[in-house]
C-alpha cells in the first residue's frame, strides 16, 4: 500500500498495524527540513520506497472544494512540524494549505537532494510523456507512476492508460512502471499488464468499499478486482501474468476495424 502524507494516521501507526510492504506517498515542501524529517519517520518505519508526486507545482481548481469551502481533516503527520490550520475566505481550505506549504519550485534537482537524505528507492509519480519519463530515469528514479492525479489536476489531460505505453517504451526496462487512474475491473489490470506495466495502483475503489461495509468493503473490492483478472486471463489464454501479452490489446484504430 501507499500511505498519503494526509492520512489521518501517523506513518507510525500505519507500520504497526499491518505487516504488508509500505510506500510513503510525499512532496517536497517549501521547507526542506519537513520533507526530510517525514521521509526519515518512514524510512525508520519499515517502509520500502517513497512515492513523489510532481504534478501539483499549484493544486488543480478543484470547483466543488471550492464551492463547498472543504476544510482539509487534521493531517496528524505534520503534528510537531508545522502549523495545518489554515483558514480562508476564498474557498477550500485545502487549496490553501497546499499553496502555503508544497514548493512550487519543484524540478528534477529535487530528486537528486531527495536521493541524498535516504536509503530508499524514489518512486516519480504524474508522468505522462515520453520526455518526462526519460528525465526521471535520468534523475535517479527507480520507478515511474503513470498518473494523472484522478484526472483532478488540469482539464483534458490524457487518460493513464493511453500514455502507457509511450512511457513503457521511454524507459526500456531500467525501471518497473505502474500506473494508476480508472481502474474499475479486472479487464482493467490486464490491459494495463499488457501494455507494459508492472502492477495496477487504486484509489477510489478503496474508497468506495470503505465507505459501503468499512474493512469488509475494501478486502471485497480487491477480491473482486483479483477474481476478474483471473476471469479475464482463463478466458485470454492466460494461465500466468507472463502469459499476458502486448497482443492481447488493440489500440490501433485501423487494425481493431479490420477484426471487426
């Protein structure tokens, strides 16, 4: 699992929960010295990799947030590091804490400090382009995240799994890639295994389960999503994931009228 820097649990109390492997989903702050400190709270915690996420150099205008003048719950990470509660007659609260403390001046050097305060491997995560891809890879990344950030960031960006392969083909194996952003089935996972990526990530799934029947919920949202991918591979020919094959998906409009 990934762990958000906005969960409402320390990454403390996530790693003495659970025994499964742990990402740390972070940014990079305007002060330095916060990053670090969080990044070194996971590292200390068992968790195996960082997460970076580069696509919020300003939060998306997020119009219902707005609207509804969302007010951001209490980030207890930052408890002891620096001041959440920020209050705003503009609109959301969180656009406003987000515009106060992520560094807008992000750029691939921050990679280069982030590799140097820890040990573990630094996940990239909202690339989309060929170019971009090659620049992680470049910059030290271990792996790249395909993402669109839920499609909440900038209008018309593309689809994850349009840009897939186009990133896949960037990078040439030196790093695992995963993407994530409208996995809704398992036909979902096997497409996007076919195209190239190494695993699936889920967000609102997760949600949605959590908020139909709690920890039930979610476990049964992941069965569901395991039972069709195996569906989905018996019926492909896929006795193994390394049976799934680029073959197995079309994308090209010339050739997918010609089957028809």
């Amino acid at each position: 699992m990934i762990l958000s820097y906005v969960s409402m649990c320390t990454v403390e109390e996530v790693a003495s929960s659970c025994n499964a492997i742990r990402f740390f989903q972070i940014y990079v702050y305007k002060r330095r010295d916060v990053t670090a400190q969080l990044v070194q709270r996971a590292e200390r915690s068992g968790y195996k990799a960082i997460v970076l996420t580069v696509d919020v150099p300003r939060l998306g205008r997020r119009e219902p947030d707005i609207k509804n003048k969302m007010i951001a719950p209490q980030l207890k990470n930052f408890e002891g590091l620096l001041a959440t509660q920020v209050v705003s007659d503009e609109g959301s609260n969180l656009q406003a804490f987000a515009a106060s403390t992520i560094d807008a001046s992000l750029s691939w050097k921050d990679i280069g400090w982030l590799r140097s305060i820890t040990k573990l491997p630094i996940l990239i995560k909202g690339v989309l382009t060929h170019e971009d891809a090659i620049k992680a890879v470049e910059a030290g990344a271990a792996g790249i995240v395909v993402s669109n950030h839920g499609a909440r960031q900038l209008d018309y960006s593309p689809a994850t799994i349009s840009v897939l392969e186009e990133v896949v083909h960037a990078v040439k194996g030196k790093v695992p890639v995963f993407v994530d952003g409208g996995v809704r089935r398992g036909t979902d996972v096997f497409k996007a295994l076919a195209l190239g990526a190494q695993a699936v990530l889920i967000g609102r799934p997760v949600v949605y389960g959590l908020a139909v029947k709690g920890e039930t919920g979610v476990r049964r949202v992941t069965e569901m999503l395991k039972d069709e991918l195996e569906l989905t591979m018996a019926l492909s020919g896929c006795p193994t994931l390394k049976d799934i094959t680029r073959g197995h998906v079309i994308t090209d409009p010339e050739r997918l009228h010609s089957s028809l």
